[in-house]
C-alpha cells in the first residue's frame, strides 16, 4: 500500500535496496538486484506475474540462487509466486527459475490480511486510499508537502474515523490542491501513477482479512524454500504524540494522519483476528523484542502485528509501516554521504526507529537468505 517503484525521481526502495545489498556483499557474495514496478493496487494475482516476468527476464538461465523479498502486499505477491501449482495469467516460461529460490522474506505484510483493506474498498476508502497516495508520494519527494493542502486532507481524513460522514468534494479538492503544489513534469507521472490506482483496486478487496482466510488455505509454502519476515508495530496515538509533534507544524499534521491509520487498523473481527490460532515460536520472539506479547491490537499503522507473521521472524522492534523501508528522519546522518539518497520520514508514529535498528533489520535478514542459500555452511576444500 502507498509503495511504487521509481516515481517523481524518488526512489522508492533506495534505503532498503542498498542497505540489503551491502550486508550481502559484507559477506563476499555476489548481488544481482532488481525492483519489480507493479501496479500498485491491483490483484494479487496481476502483480504475482509481473513479478515472475521480471524474475524470468533478468535471472539469464544462471545457476545461483534467487531470493525474493517482498514489502506489504509484495509479501503476498512473492507466496503467491512461489506456491507449487501456482496458476498466473503469464507463460509458462516465466516460472522456470523456480527450481533456483532459496528464499522468501516478507516485511509488513498482511499474511492473514488488513482491516484498513477493509476500509479502503468502500467508497469513502478508495478517495481516501487515493489521497493517501499523493501525500506519499509528494511527501517523500519534497521532504514535507504543502502545509495548506495538507492541512486540508487531514481535515477531511479525520472526519472519517470519527464517523461524522466525509464530504467527498472537500477530499478530492485537497487532494488536487496537494497535485498542483508540484512541478508539471512531477504532476503528470504522479497522476498516471494515481490513474491506476484509480482503475484497478483489486488487491484491497483481495487483502480484507475475509479474503485473506482463503488465501492462507489454498497458498502453500515450496519445499526447500527458507520463509522468513520480520514484525514491526508502531506504539498506539496518545495525546503525548501530540504534545511531541507540535515542533513541527508538518510532524502535527502527520501525526493526525497516523492516529488514523492506526486507529482503523487496530480494529478487531474476533472471527477474523488477523492472525494465526497458534503462532508457534513467534510469540516467544515477540515477547523477547518487546519486553512482554504486544496485545491484539498491535500494527504499525497499516498491518496489524500477528498478520505479519509467516515463517522464522528474523527481526521483530518498534516500527511503521514506512519505517522498515528506510523512510525515517533517524538516518539522516548516516545517508548524508556523497550520492547517497536523504532518508525522509513523512509518516510520524513515534516508534523512534532508526538507522541502527535499519541497519540490525537488514543484517538478520541478509543472513537468512545467506543460511538459506547455503553459505553459512563450510565451502568444500
């Protein structure tokens, strides 16, 4: 959700991209790495394709091993990929390098589903979801969006969860103020980015914690494959989020946002908890990285905790859902080096990540797929 490949010239997966890969190579490996730039709400089934074309383009019929790693509903498209018997809407071709994966991570995903999908498939969700996207997207390029417009988005966004109705020509009015707030050449990729947004919003339908039930029964793991994430949650808006905001006249606004995703996200189905029955060792994984289990209720402002969970949790800490890509103020310093790009956070949570934890994320996962490649074993004589 709110995620795009190269946009605006901004670099959506930079952070992670870079980060990933130096902890690979730290280790003398060679890394080949690409991003897949799918639509950005379609079905669950259209992305898993475009994912399997792009792999089957750029493996070159080698023999290494291929890992996937896939971030929110990316998570679910590469399960879905690796399923055996998987049937995608592409050629047979484009599924041959399967033999080759060694490994699937998954960061933030909504395995067992969403509640904030569940929202954004209503009416008022989808403008809702569309202006959600423009703000990422601007947020992230400029640094901070236009206070005014963005003053008036969060006007309209709050109405919703406190169920006093939404005006949704006051929403689409902010959010076309926000649009004309950036260059033209900005404007016309953003807009064809949020056009397809606007035709295709399947995988909301797809990621609702109903639909996902049946994508957990009929979704296998692939054997020989290592499945691995990690499990992030954000702490819950209190008015102390506020009182640390108010520095910032963008940081208040921004927490506005947040309360509400977190809000709508921690709303809990007891027939559909977003979770696993038993989860296993993961509990005890959680209860170790935060002291004592996070409650049901737990997200990072998109996803909700248990959801998350899927194979060995590598990396579990305080987190939002845009944190664990890179886009938090705390790297500035670390990423102010000679072409390398300013990490932005745009989404305030108060989950005070940072460059040490990005950083002590992407080792345990390069690990993972090191282990699941092979390389943690002795190299023959």
């Amino acid at each position: 959700m709110f995620g795009f490949g190269r946009l605006a010239s901004y670099d959506y997966f930079v952070h992670l991209e870079r980060a990933l890969g130096d902890a690979l190579r730290a280790r003398g490996g060679e890394v080949a790495t690409w991003v897949v730039d799918v639509a950005p709400t379609a079905s669950v089934r259209r992305r898993a394709a475009r994912l399997a074309e792009l792999v089957a383009r750029t493996s070159n019929d080698g023999e290494g091993p291929i890992h996937l790693v896939g971030h929110s509903t990316g998570g679910v498209d590469a399960r879905l990929v690796a399923s055996p018997g998987v049937r995608l809407p592409c050629d047979d071709a484009a599924l041959a390098w399967l033999p080759r994966l060694a490994s699937v991570t998954t960061l933030s995903t909504p395995h067992h589903g969403t509640p904030l999908a569940s929202f954004f498939a209503t009416v008022s969700g989808q403008r809702m979801l569309y202006a959600l996207s423009a703000l990422t997207v601007i947020g992230l390029t400029l640094g901070s969006p236009p206070l005014a417009a963005a003053s008036a988005l969060v006007m309209a966004i709050g109405r919703i969860d406190r169920a006093l109705g939404l005006d949704l020509r006051v929403l689409d009015r902010a959010t076309e103020s926000l649009l004309r707030g950036i260059d033209e050449a900005r404007s016309r990729e953003v807009r064809a980015y949020l056009d397809e947004i606007g035709a295709d919003q399947g995988a909301m339908v797809q990621l609702m914690p109903e639909a996902m039930e049946l994508y957990q029964a009929s979704v296998r793991d692939r054997e020989g494959v290592a499945y691995q994430c990690t499990a992030t949650t954000a702490p819950p808006p209190t008015p102390m989020s506020w009182v640390r905001a108010i520095t910032s006249p963008w940081g208040t606004l921004s927490t506005s946002i947040f309360a509400v995703l977190w809000g709508i996200t921690s709303r809990l189905d007891e027939r559909y908890p977003c979770a696993e029955k038993d989860a296993g060792d993961a509990e005890a994984v959680l209860a170790r990285a935060f002291g004592r289990a996070p409650g049901a209720r737990a997200n990072d402002g998109v996803v909700p905790l248990r959801s998350q969970l899927h194979g060995k949790v590598v990396w579990a800490g305080q987190a939002d859902h845009l944190d664990v890509l890179g886009h938090f103020d705390g790297g500035r310093a670390k990423a102010a080096g000679e072409g390398e790009p300013v990490h932005v956070d745009w989404l305030h949570s108060g989950a005070k990540f940072d460059a040490d934890r990005f950083d002590a994320m992407t080792r345990a996962i390069a690990e993972g797929m090191l282990a699941a490649a092979g390389y943690d074993r002795p190299r023959p004589a």
